[in-house]
C-alpha cells in the first residue's frame, strides 16, 4: 500500500465536521483505510482520523497494540462514530501528527461508550476505557474538527499561538514544545 500525506493544522479540512460514511460502499474503502494505517506506522502514531489525511470521511483507524494492556486486540476500524456516554475524567499528556512537536496535558473522560460501525459494516456499541478511551476521543475530536489545543486555557494558547501559525505555514514549528 502507500503512505499519504498528513495534513498540518492551518488546512481547512481539519476544521470541518465530516460527512459520513456511505455504509453500502465500505467495500471501496479498503485500500484507503490499508494506506491510513500505513500512514500512521509511518508517522509513529497510534491513532489517525480520514481528515487528516484529507478525506472528509468519519473514518478512523487506531492501533495501540504496542502497549500492553492491549497487546491482545487487532487494530481497529472505526466508521461513523458517535459517543453515546462519557464517564470520568483524567488528564494525560497528548500530541498530535497535524500539530508536530506540541504536546500538552488535556482532560478528557476516563471511559466512553460509543456506537460505531467495523470494516465490515456491522454496528457495534462498545465501552473503552484507558488509553484506547483516550486515542478514540483525540480521533472524534478530529472528525468533529477540533484540535487538543482548543481545550487549552487562553493563557496555555497564547503560549503555543506562534508555534500554530509556523505549523500552518512550513507544516512543523522551529522548535518543539511541552505544556
């Protein structure tokens, strides 16, 4: 398959709500979704939204086998999501393959339920918790066009502001940054 390109913050599709997935043509979309997941080994990441690579699809792929509490699940495909509940709340340091070299601590839920459908289209609803929670979350953001960095405080965002616009411009900023 073959590696695409990841699409920086500043382009406009990242900020769109995405169309959803026509269930009857799933079958079209393998060879994408194969590219996806060659996309994010590549770029070192464990999860990746369409959008991000510039398809407005509710489409998301997420492998976090690497870790161990998940050493026991396949990669997983995830079409037309939506988050039925959201319980907890934790926060964890998160970046970002469209915001290269910011990373910041966030909230996010501590587990979710949410219906989705496979590769195969088939619906499912599952709950996630942990890590995965996490990683499924930053996605749906995504696909929802939104960034980790807007759930900063106006302060943090100041201080990551001029980093953003270097993104938009040159795609990485000169120097990385934590907060």
């Amino acid at each position: 398959m073959s590696v695409l390109p990841v699409v920086k913050y500043g382009d406009p599709i990242l900020r769109q709500k995405v169309k959803s997935v026509n269930l009857n043509k799933i079958e079209f979309l393998v060879d994408f979704i194969d590219d996806m997941f060659d996309t994010m080994y590549e770029e070192e990441g464990i999860g990746l939204a369409a959008n991000q690579v510039g398809k407005d699809l509710n489409l998301m792929v997420i492998d976090v086998t690497h870790l161990d509490e998940y050493e026991h699940l396949e990669p997983i495909v995830f079409i037309n999501t939506e988050i039925i509940e959201e319980e907890g709340s934790i926060e964890i340091e998160e970046g970002c393959l469209s915001i290269p070299e910011i990373r910041a601590s966030i909230s996010r839920a501590e587990s979710i339920i949410i219906k989705f459908y496979d590769i195969n289209g088939v619906s499912k609803t599952e709950k996630f918790s942990g890590m995965l929670c996490r990683v499924i979350l930053h996605e749906i953001d995504h696909l929802n066009g939104k960034f980790f960095t807007d759930y900063l405080s106006p302060a943090k965002r100041k201080l990551v502001h001029n980093k953003l616009i270097e993104i938009s411009k040159n795609g990485f900023p000169s120097t990385g940054v934590i907060i």
